[in-house]
C-alpha cells in the first residue's frame, strides 16, 4: 500500500499487527531495491519510505547532509505513531542516515537493528574505492554546473550501465536486466543534481563507525558479502569490532546482495530478530 506523510511517499507491506522494521535505502535508490526481501519476511510489518529527494519522494531540506536526512526521517517515523518502536534495517548509505538516526532518537526504535553492507568507514585517500569516489563527485558537479551537458552527464545510461556492472556478481541475465532497469528508473527520479552532490560529498567523509557510541548500545546485526568493492569485508569488520555487532557474511556475492542473495539476507534477519 502506498501512502504520503509530511511529503515523504512511503509503501507498507504484510500485517500491520507483525512488529514493525523501516527499512532504509541507499543512494540514487528508492523503496524498489527491497523488492526481492520483502516477499521473504512476512513476519514483520515492514515500511519502506523514499528518502527525501529520492523516489518520489519530495526534497524538502534545509541542508543536504546526511544528518539533515535521518533528522526528516526521524521525524518521519515518530509521526507513524506505531504502537512499538520499530526496528530499523538499512542497506548502503541508508545505513550511514541509519546510524545517525540511531544517534539522534535512539528511543525511537527496538534494540535490535540491521544493517545491510553499510557505509561503515570514510574514503581515506590511500582507499582503493579513492578513484571511484573522485570519478562520482566530478560527475555531479559537472551535472550541478554545465548547462544541459551536465545534467545528461549525470542520468546517462551507459554511465549507469557501466558502475552498475561493476558491482553486479550474478550471472543471472534476467536477474542483471531487472538491476539496471531499476537503476535507469532511479535517474529519472533526481530531484536535484546539486543535493546529489553535496550528499555525495558528505557520504564519503564519514562512515557509521562515527556513531559507534551510540550504536553500541544497541543489539546489531551486520549483513554483508565478501565480494563487495562498495563497502568492502575489511571495513565491516571493524564496524563490527566497534559495536560488538554479529557480523553475517554471504558468500560469493558483492554489494547488491539485497537483489542477489535476498533468501540468504532475509534468513539472516528473521533469526536474528527472533521472528
């Protein structure tokens, strides 16, 4: 079911009387990435929002940060009026704006929350992901500063075709198609090139290990796979180690595992939410 919430379209799935989990997506993507997992987690009430400035859900910011977007979220989320604090899940740069959103309104949700391969640690510049990041970020600001060039720079299929495949480990042509499809519906959905940007910007300069004070306090399960050039094994386990989380690797697969591996990353979630 679809509905708005102080311009924030979000989708609801299963019983509303399962426990609650909002679930968070990452960047450039949008409720469809959880399309896979859904269908597999029947036991949760689960509610899926764009995130302001994504899908179609509406801009809305006074600052295009990371903890500008889980402040909306949060307020978001308080205004659901659930009857139990839900848990929280989130894939990719959802959970750096999960960690912060654990950070701001602790309260707010179940002691219990998974992440799915998170922004865990900064690009520091000896990072072998240094290259991609700089490669996005220039991409962005041309899109931000060159008339008509830039903004077909930035929702280019063949750039989108070309990262994407970068990241895929299926060898499912049917499974590919259906991933670059999503990620071609999710350029015409850019809200703003400059938010863009500067989210990008920001995304890269911390990771969710930044919150661990606040994290640790929560029970964490952290998903991941160990082919994953995003948010890398390496730094999962030291998020893993600052937060005291169960760390639950998937094998043979990278970082779209939520598409690939969703029986895997659903099982992984339903015993570790004793559901």
């Amino acid at each position: 079911m679809t509905k708005e919430l102080n311009d924030v379209r979000y989708w609801t799935y299963h019983d509303p009387d399962r426990p609650a989990a909002i679930f968070i997506h990452g960047f450039t993507g949008s409720h469809e990435g959880f399309q896979y997992i859904i269908p597999k987690l029947p036991n949760l009430h689960v509610i899926v929002p764009d995130l302001p400035g994504f899908g179609e859900s509406k801009l809305g910011l006074d600052t295009f940060t990371i903890d500008e977007l889980a402040y909306t979220v949060n307020g978001f989320v308080s205004k659901l009026n659930l009857k139990e604090p839900p848990f929280l899940v989130s894939h990719s740069m959802g959970g750096l704006v999960a960690a912060s959103m654990l950070h701001q309104n602790p309260e707010l949700y179940a002691k219990k929350t998974v992440f799915v391969s998170p922004v865990a640690t900064k690009v520091n510049y000896l990072d072998h992901r240094k290259a991609g990041e700089l490669l996005g970020r220039l991409q962005y600001l041309v899109g931000k500063s060159v008339p008509k060039a830039g903004p077909k720079l930035v929702k280019s299929r063949l750039i989108s075709r070309i990262i994407t495949a970068l990241i895929i480990t299926t060898n499912e042509s049917e499974l590919k198609k259906v991933i670059h499809d999503h990620h071609f519906k999710n350029l015409d959905f850019i809200s703003s090139i400059d938010f863009y940007y500067q989210l990008h910007v920001d995304i890269n300069k911390k990771g969710a290990i930044d919150y661990a004070d606040s994290i640790k306090r929560f029970d964490v399960l952290i998903v991941t796979g160990d082919k994953d050039n995003v948010t890398p094994l390496a730094t999962e386990k030291k998020f893993a180690r600052a937060v005291g989380a169960q760390l639950k690797v998937i094998p043979n697969v990278g970082h779209l595992l939520h598409y690939e591996t969703p029986t895997e990353v659903a099982a992984a979630i339903e015993g570790f939410l004793d559901l």
